[in-house]
C-alpha cells in the first residue's frame, strides 16, 4: 500500500510506502514525515500512485490552483473507494487508467 502526499516544502506531490515513518522529497530533498503529511490517498500499488499524482498536477494546473480542499479530497477517496469495488468485480476494469482520470476529473 502506498500514501499519496504533498511535501510541505515544496508542495510537489510524491508517495510513500505505507509503514515508511518518512520520506524524501524527490524534487527539493526535504524530509517528508509521513506522520504530519496531509494524505490525499492510500493506492494499493505504486504506478496506480504515479498516474493519480499525474492527474491531480493535470487537475489542479488546469484549476489554477495549488491545492485540493478538504472536500475534494474526500472525494476523491470516495470515488476511489468505489471504483476498487467495481475493479473486485470487474477485474479486467482495475487496469483501465482512463477511470481514474475520471475520478480527478469529477
């Protein structure tokens, strides 16, 4: 499992695993703890983590904003919970990246 945050230095998006107490910031080098870091999402695999951080940058540069609000990441979560209920029925629907997108999207 990983955890998708935001660095507080920076704000660059990044994920970590899940039981890591910290993690390094791969754009300004800070060090992120887990433990203080706003969680936007908890993915069950990396290249999922990668390609909604890809979205969430798409998203919020197209909002021109720098952040989501408390709400939006709800969400998010919400939206994402459901679409692991449909990709546990539907498993060939789990590597559909284009739902995702619509998740960020919505």
């Amino acid at each position: 499992m990983y955890l998708i945050l935001k660095c507080p230095g920076c704000s660059t998006f990044t994920y970590v695993d899940k039981y890591s107490p910290q993690r390094l910031c791969p754009q300004c080098g800070e060090i992120i703890d887990v433990a203080d870091a706003t969680i936007y999402l908890e993915v069950a695999d990396y290249r999922l983590a990668e390609s909604i951080i890809a979205e969430l940058k798409k998203y919020l540069t197209a909002q021109k904003r720098k952040d989501l609000t408390e709400e939006e990441r709800e969400q998010i979560r919400k939206e994402y919970a459901e679409w692991m209920k449909q990709a546990l029925i539907n498993p060939e629907k789990a590597n559909d990246s284009n739902d995702m997108s619509k998740i960020i999207e919505s």
